[in-house]
C-alpha cells in the first residue's frame, strides 16, 4: 500500500504527497482532464480541484504542468 511521496524541493524543504493527490497528478501527467480524473477515481470534480490546488501549494508550483516537472525531476520517472 502506497502512502504518496515525499519530495526534495530545491529549497532543502520536503514535500509529502497524499496517495490521492499523487494518483491525481500521475492521471492529469497522462492529460486527463480534471473531470475525468474525478470520474476515474471516483471523487467530485471539486475534490480534483482541492487536490491539484494542494499540490501545487506543497511543491511551490505556479500551475499543473510546473507541478509535473518538479515531481518528474524529483521521482524520475
């Protein structure tokens, strides 16, 4: 069982991921829209919502696509 991420800012500082979170960044990575990634995971639209806001506030992001490329970088995938 996974429980997320942790991941190395470039400011020495951690960011930790939630499982959800990851699985909705890890299906916006592949261009699912936030609605599908709702439908796929089976969560309002408005949860996908909290979430990316989230994740974007945890890695220091100004958008989705920032976000990706931190966790790419951090995760290389």
């Amino acid at each position: 069982m996974t429980t997320g991420s942790y991941i190395s800012l470039e400011n020495n500082k951690d960011a930790r991921l939630s499982k959800r979170q990851e699985e909705c960044l890890l299906l916006l990575m592949k261009g699912y829209p936030a609605k599908r990634v709702a439908y796929e995971l089976g969560l309002s639209s408005r949860t996908v919502e909290q979430y990316m806001s989230s994740i974007k506030e945890k890695l220091g992001a100004a958008n989705i696509p920032h976000a990706v490329a931190i966790y790419l970088r951090e995760n290389a995938l």
